[in-house]
C-alpha cells in the first residue's frame, strides 16, 4: 500500500474535476480525498496500490473535458492515516502531512 499526495495547478476548478477524481478513484478501488485549495489548485490524496497509483495520476494529468492541467506536484510515501472512502472534502489550505 503507497500513498500519492498530488498538487493539481491549472484550469480545474469550477469543471467538474473533483467530481471526475472522485469517480476514476472509486473505479480503480483508492481511498483518500480530493479538495478544492483557495489558490484554484486542487489537492489529492489517494492510497492503494502502486501501479494502480500510477494508472491514477495519469487520469489526475488529464482531467475531465474541460481541464486543462499545467502541473502536478506530487509526493509518493507510506500511508499515514487510514481512509474509509474517497470523498471530495473542503480545505482552506494544503496538508502536506495530511
């Protein structure tokens, strides 16, 4: 079990792009969140499998339609907390250690 925590700057706020995480993250079994920043980036924090990790951040540089994704900061380490669901949660800032 590996967790990716992932920064996502561009257009993808206000698309849709939340909720097109949150689908592709329950197709492929993960557990975390995904949450809006006041910055108009959007943070993910997924855990489960690496190579399913893998196949997930290639749909996090994609996006639903209308997004359009300039960059990801990510950090891949050993899950810290354990998650129930992946749920789109409200955030004011990010948690680096979340």
């Amino acid at each position: 079990m590996k967790e990716l925590h992932a920064i996502v700057a561009g257009r993808v706020q206000g698309i849709a792009y939340r909720n097109f995480v949150r689908s592709i993250a329950g197709e492929l079994g993960l557990l975390g969140f995904v949450a809006n920043l006041p910055d108009g980036s959007v943070e993910v924090l997924a855990q489960g499998e690496y190579g399913v990790l893998k196949v997930f951040m290639n749909h996090l540089r994609t996006g639903p339609t209308h997004a359009q994704v300039v960059s990801i900061y990510d950090e891949w380490r050993e899950p810290t907390k354990e998650f129930m669901s992946f749920d789109i949660v409200e955030r004011t800032v990010p948690q680096h250690d979340a």
